[in-house]
C-alpha cells in the first residue's frame, strides 16, 4: 500500500483524516509544520506548541512515525512578509492562502519526496475526483465546512499527488471518529484567528513586523493622512492605511449625513477614500493571474460562478481575458470588492481556478 506525509496540525479534522487514511491501509507518516515562533496565548489559532503535542500523540496513538519539520524562514518570507506587503500597499491579504500554497502543498511536497511518500494528506474540507481524464476539485459535501475557496491555486501536479479524507464528512461525524478513538482533541475547539496575529489586531502586527521604519525593508511609509471623499473633499485624519480595509464602516471617527464606508485606499496620495454604502458595489473584478484547476476549465467568455471572499455565496458572471489579465464581471453588482482577496471560479460544486483581486 502506498505511504502518505500527512499534515497534522493539532487539530480534530486532521487528526481523523490520519485515522480514515490508516484504517484504508495506508502506510502513514504523520508531520507537523512549525512555522512561528509561539510565546504568547495562542488558543485562538493552530500552530500552538500545545497543538505540536496533540499531533504527536494522535500519531503515536495510531502507530504512525511523526515529524515537526521547521519551515520557519519560508514562513515568514512567504507569509508573514506578504502579508505586511499587502497591508502597506492597500490591500486585504489572506494569508491562509499563501501558506497553502507555498507550505503546505509546496515545501511540504518537497518533504514527501524526501521521506519516499507518494502522497500528501490533509484535513481541509473539499473532495478530489476523477473529472475528463483529470483531477478535478470539488466542493465538500458539508457546506458550512467547505474549504475549497483556500484550494483554488491547486493544478493537476498537486491534486495526483493529494488526499483529502473528509470531503465526504459532516464535522459531527469528524468528532464522533475522534470521540470513539480517544483523541485528546475531540473536543478541541476550532482555530479562528491568523497564527501570527493571535489577538486579531491586524495593525498592530504589521507595525511589529515592519519595525520602527514601517516599511517592511521596501522604502514604503505608512502613517496618518487625509479621509477624502469620492471628489477628493478632506473629510478629517486617519491613523494610518495599514488600519483600514474596502467596506470598513467602524472606528473611521467621521460622521456625515449617512454612514461613511471605505471605498478605496490609495496608497501613494496616502489617503482613504470614503463614501456611501452604495457606493460600495461593482460588478467588475479584476485579476493579474489565473490559477486552473483543470488544463482546460478555463476560458475567455466562459459563464460560471465566482465568489470574492471565503464566505461570500458565489454569484454568476462571465471571464473574460485583458491584455493585462483577467477580469470577472458578474451579472449583479457585489459588495465590497477587496483588492489583494481572491476571486475564486466555480461550476456547480467544481472549482475551477481563480487568482488574486488587483
């Protein structure tokens, strides 16, 4: 039977992805990735020393050999120094999105080979099948747990060589595994805030990751500026863009005749420009690269479905194909359309690729 690294993070799902593997036969090596150093309270988020733990004993538990591998310096230079790129420059990363990318299915591949394992398993909610002669990727049969929109930049070279246990499962029936088998985390509560950023104060740890430049090592500033209106109007001060995000309504400290929402940031006038809620939504998105699931899915003037966020419901439109990349014009105006978000394309319960909003 063939041998499979899988990514255990501490957590109920990945720990059960280990079991469901082992029980088909499967000869498993279980691996944790330390990615941040962890010196404060860190209950919110995966990637707790206290999770490398739980891991470790789920492994040990199943008889599986197990492995903290540490990817450190790719984190930060991947992850953490992305992130605090985007936030300098105006835009809303997800940089759970680049650590699927550039860790899991990246450094962890390269892992895999080394250990002689033909696969990579990991406890993410979305199916793999066989779909025209190639892989194809769909949504999990629990939608509330759904996690194909963090997976959009897989292509063929990945989904062969990756499994994915519980795109089957609801999470009830994930916890009654663990609950039956006795892992310490059956109960374990689930992951909610960004590892690096524990306490959810986006800000803050971008100041802390750029030092007392604020500038990341790439000459930017950030610091206060003018609120402007769609006309260019000073409405009063802001703190700093790092602070602000597309379609923020709260701690803009300005009142007018209606509620004022962030329409855009404009980095090199450093201002934020405000306006009504209205004033929020467009029907064109915009992408500077196209990831594709399949070879072919993807298309100029192919009709299908998208979403600009994790939790938005994806809405139908149509891709069409720039000089300069891509854009996706939806049939309806969406709300709050956030540079540096992905948009990701889907037909019916299949992911067809997507890419970054510009």
């Amino acid at each position: 039977m063939s041998k499979v690294l899988v990514a255990m993070s501490g957590g109920v799902d990945s720990s059960v992805a280990a079991k469901l593997l082992v029980d088909a036969g499967y000869e498993c090596v279980g691996c944790t990735m330390k990615l941040f150093d962890q010196d404060e309270d860190r209950s919110k988020t995966c990637c707790s020393t206290d999770d490398t733990e739980d891991a470790r004993s789920v492994a040990y538990r199943l008889g599986m050999q197990f492995y903290t591998f540490n990817f450190k310096d790719e984190f930060r230079k991947r992850v953490i120094d992305d992130f605090v790129d985007n936030y300098l420059t105006g835009r809303t990363p997800n940089p759970c999105i680049e650590c699927n990318r550039f860790l899991k299915f990246g450094k962890l591949f390269d892992r895999a080979d080394e250990l002689g394992c033909e696969y990579v398993a990991t406890g993410h909610y979305a199916r793999i099948v066989e779909q025209n002669g190639e892989k194809g990727l769909l949504k999990a049969v629990d939608e509330k747990k759904d996690q194909s929109y963090v997976l959009y930049m897989l292509g063929q070279k990945e989904l062969n060589r990756l499994m994915l246990p519980l795109g089957e499962l609801t999470k009830p029936e994930v916890r009654r595994v663990a609950e039956e088998n006795g892992f310490v985390n059956a109960h374990k509560a689930e992951s909610q805030d960004i590892c690096f950023v524990p306490d959810g104060d986006y800000a803050t740890a971008v100041e802390r990751f750029c030092g007392s430049c604020g500038c990341n090592g790439k000459g930017r500033r950030q610091g206060p500026g003018n609120f402007v209106d769609t006309y260019g109007n000073v409405l009063g001060k802001h703190k700093g863009i790092i602070h602000y995000t597309v379609g923020q309504r709260r701690g803009l400290g300005i009142s007018g005749p209606e509620p004022y929402y962030v329409l855009k940031i404009d980095t090199e006038r450093n201002e934020v420009v405000l306006g009504a809620g209205r004033e929020l939504f467009s029907r064109e998105v915009f992408l500077k690269e196209l990831f594709h699931v399949q070879k072919e899915a993807l298309s100029d003037g192919l009709r299908c479905s998208a979403k600009i966020r994790y939790h938005h419901v994806e809405q139908p439109g149509i891709l069409k194909k720039d000089v300069e990349g891509y854009r996706f014009i939806f049939d309806e105006p969406q709300r709050a359309v956030t540079p540096g978000q992905s948009l990701v394309l889907y037909e019916g319960s299949s992911v067809l690729g997507g890419g970054k909003i510009i």
